[in-house]
C-alpha cells in the first residue's frame, strides 16, 4: 500500500471510465462510465446480481477490472489511504479477538506506516471518531457484542479515523432495524459539512430518494444516473428490475420481489 498517491484536485474525487468486470466468463459489469464530485451522496440501487458490490469493490481496488480505469483524484485507487471502504456485515468475522478501538485504530494504520505504533495523537483521533459515532462507552467490547448498527457505527469510525475523503459502503442498512438506519443516514448527513463523498449500495429507493443528491440505478450497466426525481421514472425501473417490478394496492407505489431477506422490498412511492 506503500508509497501513498498524490491528489490531482483540478480532478473529480472518483472518475469511472468505460470498467467491465467479469466472474466466471460472466458479465458483471459492463462499460460503467461516470464521475463524482466532492461531498456529493450517491446510492447505488438495483436488483440483486446487478453488479452493486463489484461496483464498490472494483473502486476499491479489492477486485481488478477486465477493462476500462478507476481513478481517485486523478490515479489509480491502490495507492490510495483517503478510500473508507465498509464490506458487508455478512464478510466479517465477528469472532476475531479484537476490541471495538482497535478496529477503528486499523483506519490508522496507512498513515502510521508499516513499522510504526500508534502515538498519542492517533489515539485522540480514534476517541474522537468514537464519539462522533456514539459508540466510546463500548470502546473495550469485541466486536462480536455489538448490535447491527453498532457495528456499522465502528466501521465509519474506522473511516473517520482513517480521514477518508471517499467512503464506499456495501449494503450497510441491511438487517438493520429502523431506528438503526436512520442513526446511519443522519451520520452520513454529517459528513456533507467536511465535504467527505460517500456511495452506499441499498436496496430502498425510498430511502435512496430521500437522503442522497444523485442515484445510481445499475443493473450490469447504468440504466440511470442524476437526482432523484429523474431517475426514478417507471420506465427506468422496467429496465432495471424488468418483470420483478409490480404495482402494489393499485396506487402509485413500485415493489420488486428481489431483496436478500425474506419479507423485504425494494420500493418508491
């Protein structure tokens, strides 16, 4: 991970041009071109296999692309210490003997370097990252004695203490009771003040809609990608979600059969 990349700042914070990924002989994502600005908010929505996580991860620099570029103010993403990456819940292991402030102390480690400890001023910055997130009391727990949304807390602490500029969440609100996900989108508002762009990958468009500037509506391709109210059109729906897409009480409301957990549903009213 070592040198650390230069910022161009005459350069958008992520630009995506012409990135195909595949598995297994299979298309996972197809010609993805688009680019943000700093601070902006972006959700990333579509139905399950359309290539949301490889989207995260491939900017992340934790898959490699077959072609096209991945740029972070201006090269590429591996040299980069500014990326706050958060996988899944479900690609964690809980059970690892560590303590919540150690996680959050891993944001750290690029810019301690290979060899070094921790200093005083380190610490202060994880304790502050704690606090912001509401989680300093259970600094000591193990990781595996905090809620979903705990959890989800200690992975942006992680990021804060990291000082990221670009965060990239992987379905961070799923599982998560209701509460729980507000306390995540209002975290994630505070961000705007500091400027720190953010992409989250969600299965609510209602929720999609109401707290993020653009959405994304991915299926392999970007079928959309602008503001709420111009993406969220029927027609662009039938393309991303095809016949999953149903009316719901003869009202104007949009539900797709395609979340990972039983019961759940996409929807937009």
């Amino acid at each position: 991970m070592y040198p650390h990349s230069d910022h161009l700042h005459d350069q958008p914070v992520l630009a995506v041009s012409h990135l195909t990924v595949r598995y297994n002989g299979r298309v996972a994502l197809e010609d993805v071109t688009f680019h943000l600005h700093e601070g902006e908010q972006v959700a990333i929505v579509g139905p399950n296999g359309a290539g949301k996580s490889t989207l995260i991860k491939t900017i992340a620099g934790v898959l490699q692309p077959q072609s096209g570029e991945v740029n972070i103010f201006g090269s590429r993403p591996r040299g980069h210490v500014c990326i706050g990456y958060i996988p899944q819940r479900s690609q964690v292991d809980w059970n690892f003997p560590v303590s919540v402030a150690d996680v959050v102390m891993m944001g750290r480690s690029a810019k301690l370097g290979p060899f070094n400890w921790p200093h005083r001023k380190d610490w202060d910055i994880v304790h502050r990252a704690l606090e912001t997130v509401e989680l300093a009391n259970l600094s000591k727990r193990q990781i595996s004695q905090l809620s979903g949304g705990q959890q989800q807390r200690m992975f942006i602490a992680r990021a804060l203490a990291q000082e990221a500029e670009l965060m990239l969440m992987d379905e961070p609100l799923t599982g998560l009771d209701a509460p729980s996900q507000e306390g995540i989108l209002n975290l994630l508002e505070r961000f705007k003040k500091d400027k720190v762009t953010v992409m989250v990958a969600t299965h609510d468009l209602d929720q999609a809609a109401s707290h993020f500037d653009r959405i994304m509506l991915l299926n392999h391709q970007i079928i959309a990608f602008d503001e709420p109210q111009n993406v969220l059109h029927t027609d662009n729906l039938l393309r991303a979600y095809g016949g999953r897409l149903k009316p719901v009480d003869g009202q104007n409301i949009l539900s797709t059969d395609d979340c990972c957990d039983e019961g759940e549903h996409d929807h937009i009213h």
